[in-house]
C-alpha cells in the first residue's frame, strides 16, 4: 500500500510523505497514534484525496489557532477564500481523518471550508466570503476557556459537564471582544456568538430562531454539524456522507435554515472517493470518481476489476455504503 497524501502528526509536522510505501512498521505506528484511516493509492485508478485548500494552507490555519493568534487566523481565512475559488470543483469528497488531539483545530479548518462554499453557493460577495470564514474558522475559539478534560473525554458529558460545554460561544465572543486593537468586525463576533442557535430558537445561547440569527451563523452551524457527525471519535463512530446529507434535510426548518440545507447538499458527495459501495445488482465496488453534475452517479470499480459509470448504467442503483 502506498500513502496517497502527507500525513502529519499533533504538532503539524510531516509524519510520513505522500507515496511512502507503508510497511508493517508504520501501519502499527499509525495505529497506535489513533488515525482514523489515511488515503492510499489503489492501482493508477484512485487518484489522492482531492484537497479543496492546500496542505500548507490547512497546517498554517491550526498552528495559528492552537496558538490562539486571531490576526494570522483572519489572514488565513482570507487566503482560503482565495483558494477555494481558485478551486477546479467545489465537491467536498474527502472523509475528514484526523487524530483525536487536535479534532478542535481540523474541525475548525473543515467547517470553514464547508461554510466558504455553502458562501459560494449561496453568492455571497468576496468581502462576505471573508467575513464568513473568518467567524467559521474562530467558530470554536471559545472552546480554549472550556476544561480540557470535558473537551477531550472520550465519552458522552454528563449534564454538568454539557452546560459547561455550552458556554464556549460566550467564551470566544469574549476572546474576540479583548482582541487588541479591536478592529474585528461586529458581525464575526456575532456569528461566532450564535453558530449554535437553531432555526426554530430551540438553540443556544439566546435561543434566536429564523432570521434574527445572522446568516453566518446559519451556514456555520449546518458546516458544524456536518463535520462533527461524519467525524469519528472516542465515542462514536463516524456518520458517512450519504446519512449525514439525510441528517441535515430531516432537521431543515427546525435546527437549521432550509436555504442553507439546501445549498449545502449539491456540494457534498454522498458516496466520496474511495468509499465501498453495495448496488442493487447484488455486487459491491470502490468509487473511483464522482460526476460533478450528479454526485449520485458515480463511476465505481468492481471486485472483478471492471470499472462502471453509473451515469450509463441508469438501471443500478447504490443501496449503502459499506466503508
Ligand atoms: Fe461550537
């Protein structure tokens, strides 16, 4: 097997490069270093995981947040405005695999991007779209003020422990509020003070609902819970795309903005890259590509090696996804 993508460890370095041959050694490493899974290259066929910012991009946005640097953090949101519209495809694809130590920071840099695109979709301007990422990419700031053994238990919180959680949009809209030289815009300390609220105001911390919620805040909180339910942690198993996609459009019009649900869902692949796939014909395949235009018709490897496209094959269906 042979590493499709860098692979880093808690401290942003490069634990293993991309095409290294992965030995017995350094799949027990990975193991034991609690990685979710990595990509690797299938044949010529898989290409690596597609990326919709760069590496160097994505390592340099959890250093800053780690080290709680808001300005870099707000020059980094930037440029990942830049790079997702530089991008060739808007397609999220890649399963987000991360070690458990630095789930806060991944899953930051994730819901911008998500929350980025859903601003794409939805024709937010360039100067929005900045906006937009930087309250995505400090959503969670406030989790820093939060006890890190209640953030990082690796198990469900007790309702004590879930209050305290809570109070972490307060705690970053605080962080942002002593920010030197506060020049940060009103409407990122808003968003980033409201990126729980609910649609229907069953949310928290003020329980807006509907339009009193500001729009970034909507796009966000639909990019979090997205993220957080196809994340795998100490306490659940990850959620594949397919059921997280039916998870957001069942609770569209009460947790979240319907518009943004909707937006969302034309970018997300339900069934990504890599992923093993049962059909209706009984057989069982490997997704090799996804059709831009329509991302429930992928092309898909068979076990017998042949290679199928869905968009020609209109009388198979896929009924699950299996890894
Ligand atoms: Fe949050």
């Amino acid at each position: 097997m042979i590493l499709a993508n860098n692979l880093y460890d808690n401290n942003e370095q490069i634990l293993l490069k991309a095409n290294t041959a992965l030995s017995e050694f350094y799949i027990n490493r990975i193991a034991r270093l609690e990685y979710e899974g990595v990509y690797i290259f299938d044949g010529d066929d898989i290409e690596k995981g597609k990326q919709l910012i760069s590496d160097e991009t994505r390592i340099n946005a959890i250093r800053k947040l780690k080290r709680l640097d808001i300005n870099a953090c707000i020059f980094l949101a930037n440029n990942i405005v830049q790079e997702i519209r530089g991008s060739e495809s808007l397609i999220i694809e890649q399963v987000s695999l991360s070690s458990y130590d630095n789930y806060t920071y991944v899953h930051s840099v994730n819901v911008d991007v998500s929350s980025v695109i859903i601003g794409i979709g939805m024709g937010l301007t360039n100067a929005e779209l900045e906006k937009l990422s930087q309250a995505a990419l400090l959503h969670d700031i406030g989790k820093v003020d939060v006890p890190i053994e209640i953030l990082n238990k690796p198990a469900r919180l007790t309702p004590e422990e879930y209050a305290e959680m809570k109070k972490h949009p307060f705690y970053g809209l605080e962080r942002l509020r002593k920010k030197e030289g506060d020049e940060l815009a009103a409407v990122i300390k808003n968003a980033v003070y409201s990126h729980h609220e609910n649609w229907d105001g069953t949310g928290y911390p003020r329980g807006l609902s509907g339009d009193a919620i500001h729009k970034y805040a909507r796009i966000i909180h639909v990019a979090d819970v997205y993220d957080a339910l196809t994340t795998k942690r100490a306490y659940k198993d990850a959620m594949n795309p397919a059921d997280a996609i039916e998870y957001l459009m069942a609770n569209s019009g009460t947790m979240f903005d319907i518009n943004v649900v909707n937006t969302f869902i034309h970018y997300i692949a339900p069934y990504p890259m890599g992923c093993t796939i049962l059909l209706s014909n009984g057989q069982q395949g490997v997704v090799l590509e996804n059709n831009g235009k329509n991302l429930s018709r992928p092309k898909v490897k068979l076990e017998n090696g042949t290679v199928i496209d869905l968009m020609e094959k209109l009388n198979i269906t896929i009924l699950s996804i299996l890894t």
